[in-house]
C-alpha cells in the first residue's frame, strides 16, 4: 500500500467524516472508525469519488465492520493499476485528490 493512496483515504477520512487523521492507521476498521453498513457505504463512495474509480460489490464490504484501511487502499490500487493497463490511449491513469 502507497502512502499516496493511504494519505488520500486518510483526507476523505478526515474531510467528510470528520475523523482526526493522527489516529488513523492502516490497520484501523470500519467498526473503529464509527461507521456502520450505511456510513461504510457512504465512506466508500466518497473515496470511489476521490479516486475516480469504481469499487465492484464484493471487492470491499462496507457494512463489515473488520474492514480495514489497508484492505481498502490494496484494492484502491489494484484495480488503479487494471484502469492504467486497459486505458484505450496508453497514458496512465492519475489519481485524483
């Protein structure tokens, strides 16, 4: 996991769900953080939004409260690298912040 793509987590974190980044690890769960199947979800809009992509069901379950930050940023950059790979102009995708 990047720390460009945890640091990005981390500001929707704080931003939209008024989070204090210092207690914010990568290992910290849905369940710690506060946020329940429809605030799970909300979080990963916001953060679907924040890197243009989108989250397949089954990928991240929002409403598990064992989900991790860690597991969101793996699969944040997984499927940023497919996006780069099938990009019809052959320029690399970039993450928005």
């Amino acid at each position: 996991m990047s720390a460009l793509t945890f640091n990005t987590v981390v500001a929707v974190l704080e931003r939209e769900f008024h989070k204090e980044p210092a207690c914010l690890r990568p290992d910290s769960t849905f369940g710690e953080l506060g946020l329940d199947a429809r605030s799970g979800q909300d979080f990963v809009m916001a953060v679907e939004d924040a890197f243009r992509l989108h989250i397949p069901a089954g990928q991240v379950d929002p409403g598990d409260a064992a989900t991790n930050l860690s597991r969101l940023c793996e699969t944040l950059e997984a499927l940023s690298d497919k996006a780069e790979t099938q990009r019809p102009n052959g320029r690399p995708a970039t993450l928005a912040h």
